[in-house]
C-alpha cells in the first residue's frame, strides 16, 4: 500500500498544496514556544505601545476629557510605564520591586515582589524599577528591576524564570519582543560606578529565548550596555543606543546601533558629540527617528532622521537637551519635546510643521522628558516634570 504522504503527493498539485498546508499546520503546533511567544496582540503591551516604538494607539480618544476616573494607591513612586494586557488588565512596576496587576476598574488583580530596593548614595534613597514590562502573546509579563533580576511572570502573578541582568541608576533599558520571541534589554557595567571598585562586567545588550535563557549578548567594551528600548523593524533589526568602549573608534561616545536577529551589527551611527538618552522610533517607510542631548553641554543638542541603511537623512538642531522616544502619526509627522519645554511637529521630510513653547516650562528641570503618545483620533499625551499631564490637537491644548 502507498503511505499516507505517498498518496497525497500523488494528487498532483492540488495534493501537494495540501501537503504543505498541512506541514505548515504541523511546524505551528509542534513549535509552540515560537508561535505563542510574540509580542501580545493587546491594547498596549510594550514601552510606546509596539515593536516599531512608534506611541501610536488604534483607540478613539476624543471623547476623553482629563476627568480622572480612578486612581490606584503603590507602595513606593512610579517611574516607568503602564502596560495592558488583552484581558484589559494594567501591568506596572514601582520604587520598592512591586510589579501590580491592576483591574481595569483600578481594583489591585495581584501583586509581585520582586526584593529589596537598592541603595544609591548620589540619590540619597532606594529605588528599584526605571523599566517598563512587556507583555507576550501567552501573556507572560517580563519586568526587569535593580535586584539585578530579569523576570518573566505568569498572568497569575507567579514567577516562570529570572535571568541576571544588572541595572542600577544609570539604567533604564526596558523589554523589547521580536516576532520570534526573543526578548531584548540593555544592562549597565557592574557594580556601579559609585562603588568606587573596578568594573567586573562591562554593560550588554541582551537577547533572551523566551524560556528564559541566552541567546545572544553583545557588550562594546568598558562601556557597552544601552539605556535605549529596542526599536525592531519589519525585517527584524534592532536599532539601539550604546556606548563605544576605549579600544573603539569614537571611544565612549554614543552611537545608534542596526543589529541583526542573529546579534551582528548592521552598521552604526555617530552623532557627533550626542548622548542618547531616549529611544529610536521607525517610520512605516523604515526611516529611524530618534534625539541626542549633548555631551559636553546638553544644550547642544540634535534630532536625527537615519535611513534603514544607517545614512543621516536629516537633522534639526534643538536648543534643550532631549530624552524622549518620538511618536510618529498615521500621516508620517513626528512628535517629541525637548528639556526646555518646546514641543514639536516634524514632517518625514525634516520640516517643522510646529512647534509650541509649553506654559510654566521653561524654567523646570528636563520639564519634557515623558515620551508622547497619539490616540487614533489625533490627540497628543505627553507628561512633564511640572507634575501636570497635558493632551493636544493640532497645536492647541485641549485639557491638563
């Protein structure tokens, strides 16, 4: 008797369409780490609200009005960013190593503690978390904390597995997934400089398999390390910031890295004399926007527009130093703001549609240093170190 496959095979084409159909099918379920591990298909489940970074939201806010609907109470401050499940459930990190799980009514779901704070002498206080978590397609919660601890937890607010990565104050890597699974983060040299003892390890850029263990890391010397999120492409790049070590060339200066999956470089760029303290976004046109303050006075400061091939397409010359991690609209224009409290509108083209001087700003420290948002209506979200949240459209205040 001809086998099954045999049998199949032999219906011509018809058969063989089939058969690769059901290949397809089988490869799916026989691998089903890769294929549930993907970044969560939810309301918000990463830093800036997908892979590409880009601050978009699919929601129509318009009706929304700044009326606060609720308010949730942490045990310690709050100084990362919210993520949201498919279930609707709200993830977010505190000072004191609490990660909550928080109902979309503001009721607490669970809460996870992930240690003891860490104690920095320069800040004269404890801290624990600068890192927003992100969140998977099986809704496995990553959240990295100064405990020097990656972890993955359950929907049940359980721990699957931790991973050593090494943060302390100067680091605020937050997790990236790729459509693989793999999950990238920055970390920094170890132990902290305030210790006064020689470095150990140099800062890396990880890759994690989703189980939890190492697929690639990559360090650039006594530097190394990145305080950029990973910004990951339609063709699986991944464009970061870090810093070049002493036996580079540019040493210690920042520079945009294009890394493959595999954790080869592409290629990198040098802003001349720039810090990168944000994160890249990408344009649908594959064009990566991000902002530098400057190393020596941060004033000097630049905002680039880099083609996929690692080419300067652009750059506006700022008057503040910048931070924040660009949003990019449906329409191509690209929002940020600075330290001095300018906010701006860029076309894809490199000309500044607006720009508005934000009311009580100029005076506050780094008074723009919250990464905007856009909801599908159009509005504009952004915070400020003025304790005030703001929403625009089209230039104007809406509400605070």
């Amino acid at each position: 008797k001809k086998s099954f496959f045999t049998r199949f095979w032999s219906q011509g084409v018809f058969g063989q369409k089939w058969l690769i159909l059901l290949i397809f099918i089988c490869a799916t379920v026989l691998t089903p780490g890769i294929a549930r591990a993907q970044l969560a298909n939810s309301p918000w489940p990463v830093f800036h609200g997908n892979s590409k970074l880009t601050g978009q939201s699919i929601y129509d806010t318009s009706k929304v009005d700044g009326t606060i609907k609720w308010k949730f109470k942490a045990d310690g401050g709050i100084e990362a960013s919210p993520v949201i499940g498919k279930d609707g459930i709200i993830y977010i990190v505190d000072q004191k190593c609490i990660l909550y799980a928080v109902n979309s009514d503001g009721t607490q779901k669970w809460k996870f503690d992930g240690g003891e704070p860490i104690y920095s002498k320069e800040w004269n206080n404890s801290a624990c978390a600068q890192s927003t978590p992100a969140i998977n397609s099986d809704n496995t919660i990553y959240v990295l904390m100064m405990t020097g601890n990656l972890f993955a937890i359950t929907s049940e607010g359980k721990e699957k597995w931790r991973a050593p990565v090494y943060t302390f104050k100067d680091g605020w890597s937050s997790l990236a997934i790729a459509s693989d699974g793999a999950i990238y983060v920055g970390s920094e040299p170890f132990p902290s400089s305030e210790t006064e003892k020689p470095m150990e390890k140099p800062g890396y850029i990880y890759a994690f398999n989703p189980d939890g263990s190492e697929k690639w890391k990559h360090t650039n010397g006594q530097a190394g390390g990145s305080n950029s999120v990973a910004a990951i492409a339609d063709d699986g790049t991944i464009y970061l910031g870090s810093s070049e070590g002493p036996e580079n060339d540019h040493a210690y200066e920042m520079k945009l890295f294009a890394f493959n999956p595999d954790g080869s470089i592409k290629w990198s760029f040098w802003p001349p004399n720039g810090v990168i303290e944000g994160s890249a976004s990408i344009g649908s046109d594959g064009t990566i926007y991000f902002g530098t303050k400057g190393k020596d006075d941060p004033r000097d400061a630049n905002f680039y527009a880099i083609t996929p091939d690692g080419k300067n397409k652009w750059k506006i010359p700022l008057t503040k130093g910048e931070s924040i991690t660009p949003a990019i609209a449906d329409d191509g224009t690209i929002y940020f703001g600075d330290w001095g409290g300018l906010f701006y509108a860029v076309n894809p083209s490199g000309n500044i549609k607006w720009k508005i001087q934000i009311p009580e700003s100029q005076n506050v420290y780094e008074s723009l240093s919250s990464s905007p948002t856009i909801g599908s209506d159009g509005t504009l979200y952004f915070g400020s170190t003025m304790g005030i949240f703001f929403a625009y459209k089209d230039g104007k205040e809406k509400w605070r």
